[in-house]
C-alpha cells in the first residue's frame, strides 16, 4: 500500500531549496535536486517561472542564483521531472508490471542517476524483467550509488525486497 507519495519521497530524498546550491556532484542545483547544469529550465518553466524565453542555460543559472524559486515554483518544476523521470522509465516493458511502491523506486533512481545511470544497473534490471524483486534489490547493494546515497539506496532496497512502502522515521546502518 502507498502510504507516501512520489513527491514526497522525492522531497525527502532530494530535499527542497529554494536557493541555487551545489550537489554532492558539485553541479549547481535548485528545487528538489534539479541539476541546472544539465537540464536547466524548460522552456514552459523559464516562461511561468522568469517570463522569459530562449536563454541558455548559463543566463537560467544566473539569473536563479540571484533570484532563487518559490516553494510552489520547485514543485512545479518537480511535477516536470516526475512526468519526465516516468515517461522514460516507461520505455521498460516490465515496469508496467511492478507495484506502485516499485515504480516509485525507478522512477526515485531515474532522477538521481539519470536515464543512462539507471541502465547501467543491468543485473538489476535483468532480475525486475522477470520479477525477482529480492535479488534486484541486492543487486542494487553492489554498486557505488549504494555507498554514495546512503540512507535513500537503503530505504529503496528495502522497498525494492518488500514492495512495501518506506517509514520515515526509519534509521539504517550506514555501514552494511
């Protein structure tokens, strides 16, 4: 049962700021984990969001970190990435078939690593194709995004093991 969200998970993985800072990858980022550098704004966001149209990406982080965003701007944008991050996912005949909780794992990965990063989880993506959501989740164990994520690559494993949704409140050790 989803007791959360996508948004929500989302927010508690990414966080949410309003100012323009620099991720773990050292990228300028805004909102919930919208990496400028590489996505900057689309242009129905640079319209709603600046009123403008056209800019490249160096004049969009510019002028956001002057400006920052709105806590309904960022969410706006992440409505954005969420109905990317799920388009794309979609492209996997064996997503469909997954739980909700399971679908928010892939998508949750898809706008951490990026599309090309959630594929090179091929092992992963061999036991989801058909079904073997324990050893796809230990799949996701042996990995660098494993270590670097911390508490978000534990609490998906577990969702991923489970098909249940996540506690909040839930502490893991950061050590296995």
């Amino acid at each position: 049962m989803v007791k959360h969200s996508l948004k929500e998970q989302l927010i508690l993985h990414e966080g949410l700021r309003l100012r323009v800072y620099p991720c773990t990858a050292g990228k300028k980022t805004i909102g919930v984990g919208r990496n400028l550098e590489a996505a900057g704004l689309y242009p129905e966001e640079q319209n709603r969001i600046l009123g403008l149209k056209d800019l490249n990406k160096d004049q969009v982080i510019y002028i956001l970190e002057e400006r920052g965003i709105t806590k309904d701007e960022a969410l706006y944008m992440l409505d954005n990435d969420i109905a990317v991050c799920t388009k794309d996912v979609k492209q996997f005949f064996w997503f469909k078939y997954l739980n909700p909780i399971r679908q928010k794992i892939i998508v949750d990965m898809r706008l951490n690593l990026g599309m090309d990063g959630l594929k090179g989880f091929r092992r992963m993506i061999k036991h989801l194709e058909v079904g073997a959501y324990f050893n796809a989740a230990e799949e996701m164990k042996d990995s660098k995004w494993y270590w670097e994520v911390k508490t978000r690559s534990r609490r998906l494993v577990k969702m991923m093991a489970t098909g249940h949704d996540y506690d909040p409140d839930e502490q893991f050790d950061l050590t296995k």
